[in-house]
C-alpha cells in the first residue's frame, strides 16, 4: 500500500537566490523590495509596506548596488514634488528574471519531493526527514557581519616574501587595495581577470574633509555624504562614491559634531589595506 504525504509532514519548499561567481546577491526579501519601490515609487513607502526599517531597507540597495554591474534603483532627491526612488531598466528586468526563475525553480522542488516521497515508500519509510535537511543548509551557509561588501576584478597583483597586495577595480573610477598573506593568496588562487569579494568592516574606516591632508592609509575613498545615522555614542556615515557604489563608516557622534558633518558634503573614506578581507567563491 503506497503511502501518501500527509499534512504533518514539512513540504520543500526553497528560496531563490541568484549569485554571482562570488556569491548570492538577490533574494526574495530583496526582490520584494524592489517591487515594492517599482509600486510606490518611494523608498520609505516601499519599507513600510514590507515590513523593513528605512535604514535597513536603505543599507539593502546600497549594498545591491554595491554587487551589481549596473544601478539596480536610481534615487532623486528634493525637488517640486519631494524626489523618490525608481527602478532602472537593468532593475526592472532583474526583477522579472527573479520572478520567472523562482516559478520554474518551485516546480522542480516540486516535482523532487514527489520523488522523495515514491523512494522513500519503496524503502518502508514513514516519510523523509525534510527539517534535517534544511538544519544542514542552515549550518552550512555563511554570511558575513561587514557592513562594506564589494564585489571586484583584480587588475594588479604585487608579491613580497611575505605579503601579497591585491588591486580591485571596483567600477571605473574606483579601485582597492587589499594586503592579505602569500599563503592566503595561494589559497584563493587570486588570478589577474577574477572577480573576488572584498569586505570591509565600518569600524575600520576613517573620514577625513581636507583633501589637503595626507594620509598613510592605502584606501582614500572620495564621495559625497548620503546619510548620516546618528546615535548616542557612535554615528553612521554613507558615502557615495562614483559608479554608484558606497562606503559605510562609524565613527563617533562627537566626531560628526566636531567635524560638522552633512550630507552633501565631500568626504574622504580612508581605511588600511590589511582592514580589507578578500573572499572567493568555490561553487
């Protein structure tokens, strides 16, 4: 007598992300955003309708931004009718390509537990474990804690005994450089053309405004301030930088004070070339 799946038992049931080389990049809490901006044609509005706070779903774009080959959203801000946030073409068509996948992806799942459940009748199993499953997908995923997240092709590799510095070209006008150990380098594979994650925690980046200063750090980041998050003790400052990436720095509420911080204003962030963590991906 052949078994059927009863409604006690987990159905299987995925979400769909689409990935670079180097990793995941869109998911659906971050599709759904983007449809929501698309509907609303407001940031703030697209937020509350989710529900996600107006800085997380902020730090979200400029993060996608960050990843993506193209501006996924465009922002306008002031104006006669208050500026607003707008998909652009290449986000729009990112949208549906999602929407698309995720149908066909959902119908495979589909069809693999129906294979499931005929195998796991043939074996005299009650049914397939399909929480420990997911407890193992859980274990196994990783995602980092660095609230800077690039994504780069390496353009210029210098070797020392010792250490091994790395040039990421971020965009066209925006290049970093990371300093890791030889045997890191070795373990990455790091080639001229690949494309490698490049993360950079917010605490390790310094802000400085007269362009006149001259700084050690490798990394001196020019753009303009698009918002500052500020808190009691430590601020949040986010700066745009040229092909539509940014940079995130927290520094202290009485730095932003004392050096009378805005947004619109032109910023520099600088941070080390070690405070630069470089991560592939083995798919």
């Amino acid at each position: 007598m052949s078994r059927r799946l009863t409604s006690t038992q987990p159905s299987l049931l995925g979400e769909l992300k689409l990935c670079t080389e180097v990793g995941p990049s869109l998911g659906d809490s971050r599709i759904q955003l983007l449809e929501a901006i698309e509907r609303l044609g407001s940031l703030s509005q697209a937020a509350k309708s989710i529900p996600l706070s107006y800085r997380a779903a902020w730090d979200a774009l400029d993060e996608m931004n960050n990843l993506a080959e193209q501006p996924l959203v465009i922002r306008t801000a002031g104006g006669k009718n208050g500026g607003g946030t707008q998909l652009t073409a290449y986000g729009k068509q990112a949208v549906a390509l999602y929407r698309a996948l995720q149908t066909e992806y959902q119908q495979a799942l589909a069809r693999i537990q129906q294979q499931l459940q005929r195998a796991s009748c043939q074996q005299g199993n009650d049914y397939y474990d399909i929480g420990q499953f997911r407890r193992l997908l859980r274990r196994i995923s990783m995602r980092s804690s660095a609230r800077n997240q690039f994504i780069g092709t390496v353009v210029a590799m210098h070797t020392a005994p010792v250490d091994f510095e790395v040039t990421l070209q971020l965009s066209d006008n925006v290049q970093l450089i990371a300093v890791i150990t030889r045997e890191s380098a070795e373990t990455l594979g790091i080639a001229l053309g690949q494309e490698l994650y490049a993360l950079v925690k917010s605490s390790s980046v310094m802000l400085v405004t007269d362009r006149q200063l001259k700084l050690s750090p490798r990394n001196q980041l020019w753009g303009q301030i698009s918002k500052i998050h500020q808190g009691p003790v430590n601020s949040e400052v986010v700066i745009n930088l040229p092909g539509d990436k940014s940079v995130c720095a927290v520094v202290t509420t009485e730095s932003v004070n004392t050096m009378q911080l805005m947004e619109n204003q032109e910023v520099c962030a600088a941070f080390k070339a070690s405070s630069v963590l470089l991560c592939g991906y083995s798919g």
